[in-house]
C-alpha cells in the first residue's frame, strides 16, 4: 500500500506524508457551521422529557421544510 500511495504523491508532486494528509481531509472533513447548529439541535431536544420529543422534532423539521420552499 505504501508504494501506491507513494506512486500517487509523485504523480501530484507531494510527499507521502502531504497525500496521507489529503486523502484524511476528504474522509474526515471539517464539519461546517450547519453541522454544529445541527449538533445544537439534537443536544437541546435530547435533554427535553421524552414524550416531547417527538413533537420538537417535527416542528424542526416542518421549518426547515418550510425554510426549503422559501429558498426553491
């Protein structure tokens, strides 16, 4: 596996170490502000009582529905 990956770094003029690191940025992206707002989301719906779950979660997704059709 090494001499692929060291075939691939001499093919875009990177060290092994610069590919490994590439190729761990596209598995392993940096979440984005819509994936911390929606990690939010859960925290706060998660420590809501269980029967009230339910209903939180389809009024959050009725909005962002809602908030879909604004933007289409």
């Amino acid at each position: 596996m090494r001499d692929r990956i060291k075939r691939v770094a001499d093919s875009n003029n990177r060290s092994v170490n610069a590919e490994l690191l590439v190729l761990l940025d596209r598995t392993y992206p940096e979440e984005t502000k819509l994936d911390e707002h929606l990690q939010d989301i859960a925290e706060l719906v998660g420590k809501l009582p269980a029967e009230k779950r339910a209903d939180v979660w389809r009024t959050v997704f009725d909005r962002l529905d809602a908030l879909r059709n604004e933007t289409t």
